[in-house]
C-alpha cells in the first residue's frame, strides 16, 4: 500500500467535517437518544449534581445576549468563579427549546481555542441550537484542562461546574433537556 500523498489530505478533511456535521445534524435533530438517570451527591455535602433532565425555566424570557454572537460568561460554582463561552444563535427563539451542545477543549487549551477550532457557532447559527464552550482550571502542571485540581485539594469539582453551568443556562434560555450534548 502506499502512504497518502499530501494532495489528498484536504479532501481528507473535508470529508471529516462533512460526516463530523451529519453526525451533529443527527444529534440535534433526534430527540430520542436522551437518557434519564439518578440524581447524585457531590463530593461536598452541600453542592449537588443534578442528572435528571430539568425543565427550561428560561422559556418565555428574552436572550439577555444578542442573538448570532458569542460573549464570555462567568458562574460561581463549587466555590470559585468559572468560565465558559456561550454563542446564542441567530434564529434563538425564546418560545422553543433549542438544543444545546457543550464543546470542551482539550488540556492546555481554551473555550476559545474550542470554539475557532469547532466551528460550532457557525454550525449552531445554521441548526438553531445553543453552543456553549466551558472552560478548564489551570492545573499544577499550568495547563488549563479538566479535573486538573491537585489531589490534596480536591476543591475543583467539573462534574458539579457542568451541573450549574446546565442550570444557569436553562434559567435563562430555552433550551430542551433532553437535546443536551457534550463533545471533546
């Protein structure tokens, strides 16, 4: 067999993107693939991990952002102040619950990173559906990434940060619990 030459790696890619964007138009489209389980308990008693899909109670509510752009957020979660990028598309409607794609990066990058590298805001102005890119904690190793805490100091919890950013979102914009997806 011989090796690839260089004059097929573009077709190469843009085959990827071509099947990666029909698996994300299935996703979005098919509202049967959604699970329910168990509500769960966080490593701190008072911090709690819901894993039941949770009615949008921001149905009805205006954007507070403009719809078709993408703006940095931040929430309090597990104690420290977390970041994520959200990107609310053109066609948002407050009436209908969006689907809603969690894009994360990879260690040593950003929500922004994520976001450029993705192109999902494009692909979520195209679909109708909310895309959002959380952002990882800087580890000890100084690289942003996920779960990345030292492990004497177990106070950065990303399970419970994906609950409440999941909780926020849903407290401000229609989304439908169960088109929520997560790639990364």
């Amino acid at each position: 067999m011989q090796p690839l030459r260089q004059q097929h790696y573009p077709l190469i890619i843009a085959s990827i993107f071509l099947l990666t964007s029909l698996l994300f138009w299935f996703l979005v489209s098919y509202d049967g693939l959604a699970q329910t389980t168990n509500h769960v308990a966080s490593a701190k008693e008072k911090d709690t991990v819901i894993t039941l899909p949770v009615q949008s109670a921001g149905c009805g509510k205006p954007s507070p952002l403009v719809p078709g752009t993408s703006s940095e957020q931040a929430i309090f979660s597990g104690g420290i102040t977390r970041y994520y990028l959200l990107h609310i598309p053109k066609g948002y409607n407050d009436t209908t619950g969006d689907a809603l794609i969690l894009a994360f990066h990879g260690h040593g990058s950003s929500a922004a990173q994520q976001e450029n590298l993705t192109g999902f805001s494009t692909f979520a102005d195209t679909y109708n559906l909310i895309a959002v890119y959380p952002q990882g904690i800087v580890g000890p190793d100084h690289h942003t990434g996920w779960d990345t805490g030292p492990a004497r100091n177990p106070a950065t919890n990303d399970v419970l940060y994906i609950s409440d950013l999941l909780q926020h979102l849903q407290s401000r914009w229609c989304i439908n619990p169960r088109r929520i997806y997560a790639v990364g």
